[in-house]
C-alpha cells in the first residue's frame, strides 16, 4: 500500500433506497469511504448492514428500479461513476473494476464454457484477438491455482468444484488487470479448507499485481489476516473505521465490540458459549434520526434516541459513530 499515496477510489456522502410498495428502505445512508492504491479494505457487518447494496451501488448494478441512488459522488480516475454515461460505465466494469460475486454457481454461465467466460472481457475491453484471448484466459487460470489450464478451458461451470468455481470467478475479475478489486464474500458458500486457500491465493494476487481490493464479509476472522483497514457497517451507515490493528486492539463502538466478542476464540474453555448478538438489524424504513444501534446496545442513552451520531476521529485514522465515550466509561 502507498502510504500517502491519493485514492484510487473516493466514495462521499453515498445514499441508496429502494422504492417498495411497503414504503422506502433506507438501505445505505451517507456512506463515505476512500481506497488507497495496494490497500485492501475490509467491510464487516451483519446480514442486511448495507455491505453488498453500497459496494453494488458504486457501479450501478442494482436494478432501478426498485433501487434508487439518492446522492453521492463515486470518484474513480477523475470520473463520477455515478454521473457516468451507460456506455462508459460498462467499460469502467470489468475493465477498470473487477467484482467477485458470493455464489460462483449463479454468477457464472452453465451454458458457456469456462474459456469462453474468460475470453469475453479479454475481447471487449481489451481488443484481444481470439488466439490471444485464449493464451491470457489460460494463464489467467493458471495464476489462480487450477491445474491443466488450457485443458479445463473447455469445460463448464458444473465440471469444477465449489472452491474451483470461485478460482475461476477471480480469474475473470482479474482478466483485464483492474485497478480495484471488490469481493462481496467470495468464500461464505466454500469450507473452511478451501476457504484458507481462496485467502491464500488473494494474498499472494495482491502481491504480484498490487491491485486495491475491497473485502465484503461478515467474518470478522477472515479480516484480521489480510486487510489493512476496516469498515464496520449497521444500519446502512459506517459506524467505525480505522486501521486493522488499531479497531481489533481499542473498538471503540459498542457495534464492533460485540461483532469481535462473537468470535469462537481458538485457546478458549471448552465449557464457553459462543457469545451472540441480542435482537434483530433495523429494517430500515425511515431515513435514521437515532443511533440504528440503540434497541440492541448496553450503553445507549437519552441521547442515542434523540440523535444519529456522527463520525468523529478518536485517533490517527480511527473514526467512529458513538456517543458512548468508551474511553471515559473505561476510567
């Protein structure tokens, strides 16, 4: 990562809805977030936090509608990709943004074959010839890992392995060598094994090619072991952000200190429980005016229903979204 380095992704003040005939959600609020160039940003949070909607919402891959992008500025190389004209941004996708989506078995094709998946992007966007398309797609599998490449070129999605599928998803995000990288939790659906090896290969990627990369997961484990950063997200707003190290060793909200506190921990008693967090995310139906945390937080206050708290910097690059001052509560 390029320490002071200017962002290859500038996110501010991001708002999405989605228009049902229940009423609008309010799926991502005032999102503001950057990406330096090498950097891997880790994004944590429950189910239904606003993790996949903000990073879908950067590039306009939600259906509109239902979805609506209310404000907000997505700077990527000099251009707002939501201003950006139809046409652009498709060649923005894939070219200049690779996305791995969480399930390799719907993202994929059953009727293409792999090699066929591949060479696509290599086409369109890079004006490759279908013999050169071929070559790159081959060396593309073998980058990640899959034996017998310009064999397995040949064949489908259904002729590979869960955790194959998800190598092949990463080859075609890697395909046209793009700037940043977003993976919305390539490796829930995979087990733990070959979840360690997805992990692994990322690492290794991100070595060789220096891409930025955003990682969507819930697993607050998996993001301890390769990200730099990390946004936790509830309610469709970040309420805290910061260096790895710095969020893992002072949580500042009590959010994130009940999400690392759910972690099983490896040298525990076996007679502890796993803790859980009590009570359900908000859905979202109204625009937030109080803490989205309150109902389900052992610290809130009058305050904490009257008013949204917002990000203010506890220490060197560490936000958070709290009225709870946890370092008074600690003395």
């Amino acid at each position: 990562m390029a320490d002071g380095a200017l962002p290859v992704l500038d996110v501010k003040n991001l708002k999405t809805v989605f228009r049902t005939r229940a009423g609008d959600i309010h799926a991502v609020n005032s999102v503001s977030f950057d990406l330096k160039p090498g950097e891997l940003l880790g994004v944590v949070g429950e189910s239904g936090s606003g993790k996949s909607v903000t990073m879908m919402s950067l590039l306009r891959l939600l259906p509109m509608p239902p979805a609506e992008i209310l404000q907000g500025q997505v700077m990527l190389g000099g251009r707002d990709l939501l201003t950006t004209g139809e046409d652009d941004l498709r060649a923005v996708r894939g070219r200049e943004v690779g996305f791995i989506f969480q399930d390799p078995m719907t993202s994929l094709n059953p009727v293409f074959t792999v090699g066929f998946q591949i060479m696509e992007p290599l086409r369109r966007h890079m004006g490759m010839t279908r013999a050169q398309a071929r070559r790159r797609a081959a060396e593309l599998l073998q980058l990640v890992g899959i034996p017998d490449a310009e064999r397995r070129l040949k064949d489908y999605p259904h002729q590979f392995s869960g955790g194959m599928r998800q190598r092949v998803m990463i080859a075609i995000a890697l395909a046209c060598d793009p700037q940043v990288l977003i993976a919305d939790e390539p490796t829930t659906a995979l087990d733990v094994t070959i979840q360690a090896q997805i992990l692994e290969l990322v690492k290794e990627l991100r070595q060789k090619l220096g891409m930025a990369i955003i990682w969507i997961t819930h697993d607050l484990g998996v993001i301890a072991g390769i990200a730099d950063r990390v946004m936790v997200m509830y309610g469709g707003q970040v309420v805290e952000h910061g260096p790895v190290r710095e969020i893992f060793r002072n949580p500042a909200h009590p959010y994130t200190r009940a999400l690392l506190q759910t972690v099983p921990k490896v040298h525990g008693d076996r007679d502890d429980k796993l803790r859980v967090i009590e009570g359900q995310p908000p859905i979202m139906v109204t625009v937030p005016t109080a803490c989205p945390f309150r109902d389900r937080c052992a610290h809130a206050f009058d305050r904490c229903a009257r008013e949204n708290p917002a990000r203010r910097e506890i220490a060197p690059g560490h936000d958070v979204a709290c009225h709870w001052d946890h370092h008074e509560a600690a003395t």
